[in-house]
C-alpha cells in the first residue's frame, strides 16, 4: 500500500468517525454575545449567499470564521468535508492550510532570533553548508522576504513530471536545492515566490534551535495560544481528527485531491477555524513574541536597489478599498485557504476550503464588504485584466516533419535527475517524461527553437559551434533556465 492510499483511508476512517452532531452541511456556530457582534440578521444573509454554490451535500466547501475584537463573531461549513461518507464542513473541521503556513515559520524564526540563536543577516550556509557556492550571498532575509533567487521546489518537481505520491520532506527538498547549479537572479535583485526559500528556513530554525521544527513551533507557539488542533503535518501517517479530504474536478465530476506532505515550512499546516482566531489575535496582544515581534513580522523587505515590496514575513501587506490589510494565502492539491485582516477594524475574515475550484480570496474580499459595509472608503476595484500587455507568447503554425527531427532525442537534467524524451509528432514536436502517460504537445513561438508546452513550461532548444542541437533549457514561472543536455 503506499503513502498516498494509506493516508487517504486513515482520513476518511477518521473524518467518517466524528460525524457525531449531524449529515446536512452548513452548520452554524456563534459563540459571540451580542453586543460584540458586527454580523447582524442581514449580514448573516449576505454573508451565506456568498457561499450558496457550496453549500450542498454534493460539493466540497469552505469554514468561514469572522473574527472581530477578539473573538469569534460568526463561523459556519459550508459543503462537506467528506463527500465518500457525507461528513459536512463544521467550524472545527481540520484543512491543511498550505502556504498561510508561512507566517507561522515566519514566526519561528523570529521567535530564533528573539532567543538569540539566529540572526536576520546570517548567510543560510552558516547553518546550511549542504549548498554549493551559489548560496554564499543568501542571507536569511532574502528566504522570509522571498529575494533569494532559489529556484521553487514545487516548479522543479513539475518540470521533473514528478508525481504526487512520494511524501517529500524538507531533507529532499534541501537535497534537490544542492543539485541546483545557479540561482534564477542575484540574491536581492528581485522578488519571485520561493517555496524552496521557506523549507530552507524552517531547516535553519531547527539547526539553529537544536529542536526539530514543528516541535520548536509547537512548544513555542501552537501551545501558548491554546492552538489545540494546529500542527505541521511531518508525519504523512500520523491520525487528524475531523480532518477535511480535499477534492479536485468539478461539480458532479468530483476526484479525490488530498495531498501527501511532510513538508514544513512553505506549507505543512494542518488548523481549524478557532484555532486561526487565536492566531489572529495574537497579533493585537503580543502573548507569544511581544509587540515588537509582531511589528517585525508586519516589516516589509526591501532590494537593493530600495525598493520596498509588498511582502513581510510570511504576510502581504497592502490594501483594499480605503482600507489598510493583511493577508496571506494557500494552496496544495484540491486544499485552498486565505486569511485576510482588517488592523485598523480589529476585524479579519479566515476560509478554510477543500476545492481546487474555490477562489477563497475573493470569497473573503464578498464577506468583508458584507461584514464591514460602509466602513471602507474606497469603491470596488475592477477584476484584474487578464494578462500583462506585451507579454504573450504567440503561437505558430506547425512545422515540417523534417525540422522536427532535429529536436527528437533525449535530454537529461543532472539538477532534476530527469529526462525529457522528444520525438515527432503529427504536427508538432512531442514531449514525454517518464511519469507521462501520453506525450505532451510542443507547440512552436515566435522565437527560433522556442516552444510553449501544456503546463506553462516554456522549451529553448540550443545549438552547438556546428548548429546542431545538443541541449535544451527549461523557463517555467518561478524556475528559469533548468538545463537538459542532448544524450
């Protein structure tokens, strides 16, 4: 049996167990009195018709908590948490919260530095000598700020064709880094999203510590804040009570999507509803870290060139509709969650989600407004525009089987430990990984020996001093320039 169906059975065994209360979704729980309330009767409506597509017996759904002056003003499950054994969503229902695990580490090695065993500026080889000498600039603030340059760990293993059925841990994960021969740019320069960055520092938190990472956050801040059910998932067999599968597909198509990880740092996070308040409430009182922590986690990073990017520690700080915010969220396999605080309304919205198809940024941005109404001063902003002008990769017809020929081969990454096997298709140039089942189509850019792959993977093809070509690079969004050389 392996890991994948071997957790899946514990969670649905599990999740089937503590079905105590009752089988219709939408349960309801207001622990608020009601003079602390801010949802009234018709708040209460507006804010249930966000979720009327998801609440079925039929679809995953969503945990919504409302959190205001510390405490908890309205939480409901929308959807089930189990469609196999109709288990719905309740409040106490356990997601894994994917990168919302960020502030969390974020926190850890904070709370490191507090203690006086890490520092802000420490180069990451100082705990971390497995990386080559790419590495000697990174310093620990590139990892929280996301401005190391470190190729992601997630792209890579798409690039690779690597399935979901392996548990990776962050000592794979640091492995797979140390193959790596470049970084994408100069430590600093830029900012791009970096799962690999937020692996390698709870790594450097847990060598730094002497204490293995989740048990560090678990005895430093899961346990302070009364956070019963919250924990890094570093044990793919380990029993999660009233555990939420997630799901991918769509509505009467539904397939099983509940990711294998032990993992922690990027992500790894395992948390319900009142758990996430006392979390967020922690950041009004200062009980774990002390204000001066809480402002430092609310820092913004900045490049060397000066400019100050919109992201801290683990959090994104911006702006919506007049209003100042805080907000992060996360996602692996069907699981999505977002949390989105309002500081100067002591009031945030948290969804807990367990759909591939669910968008809970905007989900909580509708409940806002619902919850805050005239309190903002700004109007509705417009749904982003689709795409950056200019940026479009445009498409050509196909190409002659004889220019086909002179891609078909196979390439190998030493840094991926993977090949890519071309070979002519009816129309275009095919690829083909070893986890594919079926070919996947090249099809043909603007640029010479460019192609644009199903996936986002975008396929430079190089030649040698003779025009033959020996080699093939690899640009896929938060991985540049990966090399797979002609056998």
């Amino acid at each position: 049996m392996n890991a994948r169906l071997f957790s899946v059975l514990f969670c649905a065994a599990v999740v089937a167990g503590v079905a105590s209360r009752s089988a219709t979704s939408g349960q309801e729980l207001r622990l608020a009195p009601p003079a602390s309330r801010i949802a009234s009767a018709a708040s209460d409506f507006h804010i249930d018709k966000v979720f009327s597509s998801l609440n079925s017996k039929d679809s995953p759904g969503c945990a919504l908590g409302v959190f205001r002056d510390g405490a908890i003003t309205y939480q409901r499950g929308y959807g089930m948490a189990s469609l196999e054994h109709d288990v719905p969503i309740t409040p106490a229902s356990v997601f894994y919260a994917g990168s919302v695990s960020k502030q969390f580490t974020a926190m850890a090695a904070a709370l490191a530095m507090q203690q006086g065993k890490l520092s802000y500026d420490d180069p990451v080889r100082k705990y971390l000598p497995e990386l080559p000498a790419y590495a000697d600039a990174i310093k620990v603030r590139h990892l929280i700020h996301h401005t190391s340059g470190l190729r992601d760990y997630n792209t890579l293993l798409t690039i690779a064709g690597r399935r979901d059925e392996d548990a990776w841990d962050n000592r794979l994960v640091l492995q797979m880094t140390a193959r790596q021969t470049q970084l994408n740019f100069k430590p600093g320069d830029e900012y791009l999203y970096s799962n690999t960055g937020y692996t390698l520092l709870a790594t450097i938190v847990e060598r730094a510590t002497g204490q293995k990472f989740a048990a560090f956050a678990e005895a430093n801040i899961f346990k302070p804040l009364g956070m019963s059910v919250t924990h890094y998932h570093v044990d793919a067999t380990r029993l999660v009570r009233n555990r939420a599968l997630a799901y991918g597909g769509r509505a009467g198509q539904w397939t099983l999507d509940t990711p294998i990880n032990e993992r922690a740092g990027a992500g790894g996070l395992y948390t319900s509803i009142p758990d996430l308040q006392k979390w967020d409430e922690n950041f009004y009182t200062g009980r774990v870290g002390g204000h001066d922590v809480l402002k430092q986690l609310q820092t913004r990073g900045t490049l060397n060139d000066g400019k100050t990017l919109g992201y801290a520690w683990g959090l994104q700080i911006g702006e919506y509709r007049g209003l100042p915010i805080v907000e992060h969220g996360g996602s692996l396999g069907g699981y999505r969650a977002h949390i989105l605080r309002f500081p100067s309304q002591h009031t945030s919205v948290a969804l807990l989600c367990n759909a591939s198809t669910i968008a809970p940024a905007a989900l909580a941005r509708r409940v806002a407004e619902a919850v805050l109404g005239d309190r903002f001063t700004q109007p509705v902003p417009p749904p982003p525009a689709g795409g950056v002008p200019g940026t479009a990769i445009q498409v050509l017809p196909s190409i002659p089987a004889g220019l086909q020929r002179e891609y078909a081969g196979r390439y190998y990454s030493e840094e991926l430990d993977a090949t890519f096997t071309i070979t002519d298709g009816p129309q275009d140039p095919m690829l083909k990984r070893d986890t594919d089942a079926v070919p996947l189509k090249m099809e043909r850019t603007s640029v010479p020996d460019q192609f644009r792959v199903t996936g986002g993977l975008v396929i430079r093809f190089r030649r040698d001093a003779d025009e033959k070509v020996n080699a093939l690079t690899v640009d896929a969004g938060r991985v540049r320039d990966i090399t797979f050389v002609r056998r």
